[in-house]
C-alpha cells in the first residue's frame, strides 16, 4: 500500500475514537453483505435469490425467515434501505454490541415469523425495512419507557428523521411489504420492552 495511504489511515485510527471505529465496523459488514449480494444477484443470478424470500404460510416460503432481510429487488430498493439502517442501527449500537445483536435477532426472527403467518397469499416479501422498522419502534418505545436522557435523546431523534415512516405499516402504497413493516415495528418494541433484561447480559466490548 502507498506510503500516503498508510499515513493517512494511520491518522484516521488516532482521530476516531476506538468506540466509534468499532461500530463503524459492525454497520459497515452489514452494508458490504447486503450491497455484495444484490450485486451477486443482479449481475450473475439473474434475480435468483429474490426467490429465497417469505412467502406466507408455505413450508418452502418458511426459509424466507432466515434471508428476506439480506436480499432486495434491485440497486433502488437497497439504496431506500441503506441510509435508515445505518443510522437507526447506529441509535441501536450505541446501547452495546451485545444488546444490538439480541435487538436485531428478535426483530428479524419475530418480523419473518409474523409475514409468514399474516402476509397476503401468493405474495413474496424480501427487503430490510423489516429491520429499519424494528430499529425505529425499539428506539421509540424505548425513549418512552427508559426516560434516560441517551433514551428519549436517542428516540426523538430517531422519531425527527425517520417519524414519517410510521405510515409503512399500513397498506397504503401498492407493492410495498406493509406486513414487514408492521411485524418488525412489533419486533422492536417487543426488544424495547425487554431491554432491561437484555441489557443485563454480557455484552461484547466494542
């Protein structure tokens, strides 16, 4: 590597805080995945994988669960997701990494399991507005129940950028998984309202 890039990444890691370094890390592994396979997907698979998405109420439509988070239609639906992920995620790791990984399985577990159980027959549900969504209830509900200041800092915040979007849980705009959206607001506050327990676990150090 070119000695000025060494240099300047060396200045990089003086200038960030360590905590801030980490986070940065765990949110950018989670863009690189989810950008490498809409790539994989759309320059090689031919739109494959959108196929491994949850469809309601069918044992194949069961494995969605797992990977209709990870996958989306095209560049435009990826890029709608990208910025409230970051961000929201970002609110949600400032509690600790081991809170965030619990918040995010709960909302993704509980978001597929609830798609799969009420979404509209026929219908095939992809996408990680399931996520931005539970990231966006667990960190309203949250502010209202913690009232620690970090808590209802970090909800209106939240509520000031992405507020809006609590209209994505009812079935107003055609083609959109308003079921995801739904279940995995549900999800994060189910996290939120747990979180006292979830914070008393170990938590990795970030």
């Amino acid at each position: 590597m070119p000695e000025p890039i060494q240099e300047f990444l060396q200045f990089l890691s003086q200038a960030i805080p360590a905590d801030l370094q980490r986070q940065g890390q765990v949110l950018g592994l989670m863009i690189l995945v989810l950008w490498g396979l809409e790539l994989l997907d759309e320059l090689f698979l031919n739109h494959a994988l959108n196929r491994l998405g949850i469809r309601p109420r069918t044992l194949r439509g069961l494995q969605g669960v797992l990977w209709a988070p990870l996958l989306h239609g095209d560049f435009q639906h990826l890029a709608a997701n990208t910025m409230p992920l970051l961000i929201l995620g970002w609110f949600v790791l400032l509690s600790g990494l081991e809170p965030f990984v619990i918040v995010t399985l709960t909302i993704w577990l509980f978001s597929g399991l609830g798609v799969w159980l009420v979404g509209r027959p026929r219908s095939n549900h992809i996408g990680a507005s399931s996520i931005v969504f539970g990231y966006l209830g667990f960190l309203l509900l949250r502010g209202y129940l913690d009232r620690s200041p970090m808590a209802v800092s970090l909800a209106a915040m939240a509520g000031l950028l992405y507020g809006g979007m609590i209209w994505g849980v009812l079935p107003l705009q055609r083609g959109s998984s308003w079921e995801g959206h739904l279940c995995g607001f549900l999800g994060g506050a189910l996290a939120a309202y747990y979180f006292a327990e979830l914070s008393q676990l170990p938590r990795f150090n970030l």
